[in-house]
C-alpha cells in the first residue's frame, strides 16, 4: 500500500521516488497522515497556483503552519488584500532596485570565502550562513555592526528552526515554537527601532505604510516582517547548500561554472528545478474540485509538491538529469502565480555572486558523508550540514 | 482549450493551446516560447512578460489593474496602448485565436 507521509525522515531524504508514484499511479492522492490532498505533476500546480479563487492562502501556506501567522502575511492572504500588501514591499526586491547591493553583497561573499582559506575540508553552512545572515540584514535594513541586537548566526539558527516540524507528533515541537516566538521578539524590537527613527529602509517603510488611508494592523506588520526574515534567511541559506550539493555531485557542471561564472545563472535554474529548497507548500479549497477521479472538498487542505511538478517527465525530459544546458522555463522553484516568491531576483543575484567568490577560493570540491542529515520539514528540503573536501 | 498565438520579434509564430485559467506567461514558458521570461514566476513583479495584444482583440481582455500599469512602467521595450503583461491574462475561452506580438527584449 503506498503511502507518502511528508513528515517522514524518507521524504526528508529523498522525496522523489515517492513524487513519481504520487505523479504516475496517484495525481490527486489523500495523505492521511499529512490530513491534506497531494498534487504532484507539473500542470496541476501550475492550475491550482493560478487559481487562488479556489486554491485559497488565507488558511497558512506552510505544511504545518505556524500559530496566528495565517492572514497576516503575503503568503497567507488572497487578493486583493495580498496584492496591496505586496505592493508596499515588492519594489524592494525588484532586480533593478537592486543593482546598489551587488557591491555589498559581494564583499561580504568574499570575507565569507577568505575566512575559510587553507581549510581543507568544512560545512559549507559556514560559508552560506555567515553570507546569508549578513545579505539580509543588508537587504532588509536589519541592525548590525555596532547596532546589532543580537547575535547573527542566532538568527540563522533560529529561522533555520521555526521552519522544521517533529516527524513524530507531525506538528511544531516546542523548540519550533519557540524560535518562532523568538524571531517575533526580535522582529517586534526592530520595528520599534526604526519607528522610533526611520531610515530609508524597507522595515521602516513598511511599518509606516498605509493602504487606503488605513496604517497596517499591528499583526500584519509584525509577522510579515518575521516572515521576511524567516523566509530570507532560511530559503536563500537551504537553496545554496543545495546548490553546494549539486556542484560537489556533479564534477563536470562545477568546471563548467567555475571556467565560465556566466554559466552559474543557467546551473542556478537548473538547481531550482532539480532540487529546489522549497519543495510543498499548502492551500486550502473555496470549494468542491475534482480531478483524476478523485473529489476534493471545500475546505480540504491540499500540497502542492513544487519538487515534484520540477521532475514531470510530462513537462521536463528526462527529469532526473542534473543538466546545466537545460534552461528549465517555467520551474517551479519559487513557486508560481500570486504567490511566487518575493525574493526571486535577490535570490538569484546573491547566489550568482556568493558563489562567483567562492570559486575563486575553492575551484574543486567533493561531498564527504555519502549519508546527508537532512532538516526535518514537511515544507523545506536541505541538508542541515554539507561537509565538503577540497581538492 | 483556447488557442493563443505568440509572435516573437523574428517574426517565428507558436500557437499554443492553453489550459484555461493559465496566463498567457506560464503558456509561453512552459512551451519554449523564448520572447516571454517571466522572471518573477507571474506575480507581476518584473515585467519580463511584456506583450502587445493585437487590438482588435483588446476588448476581450479583463482591464489592467493598477498594479500592472505600473509594473508596465519598467519594460525595457517601448511601451505602447496595446502593452500588457502575460502573466495577468488569463486564458479563457473568449480569448481563442488571440494573438500577442512579444518585443525583442525583455530585460
């Protein structure tokens, strides 16, 4: 009897064994130990993103959702509502508004690099989570230097795990909710800050933003700001040891990138399809659907498995070829529709540039445990430690 | 299944049949359709979708919404009165035999 629990240490591992059954033998599957409908194949998720109307966010888009998150953020509204907000915060993260960061984002790309010179093996997260923290923090206006309030490899830590669930109890543990309280804390105290004295930064806009008139609930302003912090840290930190990942395992794509960096945007795209860090997210329906034979309720909540849409044979050849040349259009990475993520073009140029300065350090590398511990996630698929050897 | 004819600035012309409800963006880039790139993955943050409708057919297309007008701001291309963005024309059955004319860059 095939079953597909995503709370399991096997999918955590390596979930696409069971993205094929799902896709071939059970498109519209019920999992009944998620509680929720599992969409599987590439026109699918692409139907179900495009249609918020039935496909509703208002209910959490996290597999397990986090505690009063729902309806406060831009991954948990509908539109409108969800396109006002966005509108505040997305010219933020739009490419061309981005182009002052690439110089920051560099430097710190390099520190991060120098500081591990002459090792001959270590956990990529050194070098991804120290360039992360400090990217977002640049990003987002977050305090640091000498007017940081906390620790930065705190944060990382506590994003890394507000966002994993107990495989056992299939929910957040205590340990998850409380780093969640945690960044909340830290969330409420930056706001305070920049509210005291804004500066030209996207927090401080935003909780001084308005829509029709009306300044934003209270709720809104601080979760979608831990949300940002959340989402920034964790997603762009987990999509680059998977990238790591992909470079350390494929030899030849590495020496292709690391020869021509120009290449990294194409092995970029490919890594978002082939493995991407944000595997399922969650809806929940307006109303009665069905598909393949199967009725799914008003009020059911349902998985799109991104990951799984990514290696459709029905969308992408032979999908399980880590293929640079590929150029997989209209992946689904970031997700798609409304809600595809915000983060798209800093995620993209900071991965560029991150590992533009760490080839120049470490040109070869391979994976040193053949066995990879995994997060425990039902939304989020990365390794929690990437040893790799140099040479 | 509408059908949605995409011109690409050489003049190469793919018609596509489209599931209803997907945008004119995810069409194109789930088929190969190389003038549409849809960077933001159609939340109508990049403008790299940029189209221009054919006129006459204008008409049958929901309006813009503010949003869009003002992503439209940022095409690199010339902007024109028939511009849109793909990703927020959804295809539906009153669209058939629509065809959109891409620009030659989109970024």
């Amino acid at each position: 009897m095939f079953s597909f629990d995503p709370y399991s240490p096997a999918v955590d591992a390596d979930p696409f064994p069971y993205y094929k059954r799902l896709r071939d033998d059970y498109p519209c599957f019920w999992s009944p130990e998620a509680q929720m409908w599992v969409l599987s194949r590439y026109a699918d998720i692409v139907s179900a993103g495009q249609d918020w109307q039935t496909y509703s966010s208002a209910s959490g888009n996290l597999m397990t959702e986090l505690p009063n998150r729902a309806g406060a953020t831009l991954g948990t509204t509908d539109p409108p509502r969800h396109d006002r907000l966005r509108g505040l915060i997305q010219s933020a993260f739009m490419k061309r508004n981005l182009e002052s960061l690439g110089e920051p984002i560099r430097a710190i790309a390099k520190d991060a690099a120098e500081e591990l010179r002459g090792g001959r093996s270590f956990d990529f997260k050194d070098f991804s989570s120290k360039f992360t923290v400090r990217v977002l923090m640049a990003a987002l206006g977050l305090p640091s230097g000498n007017e940081a309030i906390v620790d930065e490899q705190t944060v990382r830590e506590k994003a890394v795990l507000m966002v994993q669930s107990d495989p056992h109890t299939r929910a957040k543990g205590p340990e998850h909710l409380a780093a969640y309280n945690w960044m909340q804390d830290y969330a409420s105290k930056v706001i305070a800050m920049r509210r005291a004295e804004p500066r030209n930064d996207l927090i401080s806009n935003f909780a001084q933003a308005e829509i029709d008139g009306d300044r934003l609930d209270e709720r809104e302003v601080l979760l979608t700001t831990t949300t940002l912090i959340m989402a920034g840290v964790e997603s762009l930190g987990g999509f680059m040891m998977m990238f790591a990942l992909n470079l350390a395992d494929h030899a030849e794509a590495r020496q292709a990138v690391v020869r021509n960096p120009a290449q990294l945007a194409d092995a970029i795209e490919e890594s978002l399809r082939f493995n991407t860090s944000a595997q399922r997210f969650r809806r929940r329906l307006m109303k009665d659907v069905t598909l393949h034979g199967q009725t799914m309720k008003a009020g059911d909540f349902v998985c799109l498995a991104y990951g799984s849409g990514n290696r459709d044979e029905r969308q992408y050849p032979n999908p399980d070829l880590y293929d640079i040349a590929r150029k997989p259009r209209g992946h689904l990475g970031f997700g798609g529709g409304v809600h595809a993520c915000l983060g798209t073009a800093i995620a993209r140029l900071s991965v560029k540039i991150a590992f533009e300065e760490f080839h120049k350090v470490f040109p070869d590398y391979r994976r040193v445990a053949e066995q990879l511990a995994w997060m425990p996630s039902s939304t989020f698929r990365s390794p929690l430690v990437l040893e790799l050897a140099v040479g | 299944m509408p059908r949605i004819t995409y011109v690409e600035a050489t003049g190469a012309e793919t018609t596509i049949e489209l599931a209803e409800g997907w945008s004119l963006m995810q069409g194109a880039t789930a088929n190969g359709v190389e003038g549409i790139l849809g960077e933001c993955g159609g939340s109508c943050a990049c403008a790299t979708c940029h189209c221009y409708v054919d006129e006459a057919r204008l008409g049958d297309l929901p309006a813009a919404s503010e949003n869009e007008l003002a992503m439209l701001e940022n095409a690199a291309a010339e902007r024109q009165p028939n511009s849109r963005l793909a990703c927020q024309i959804k295809a539906t059955s009153a669209l058939d035999g629509l065809v959109v004319h891409l620009p030659e860059t989109q970024e």
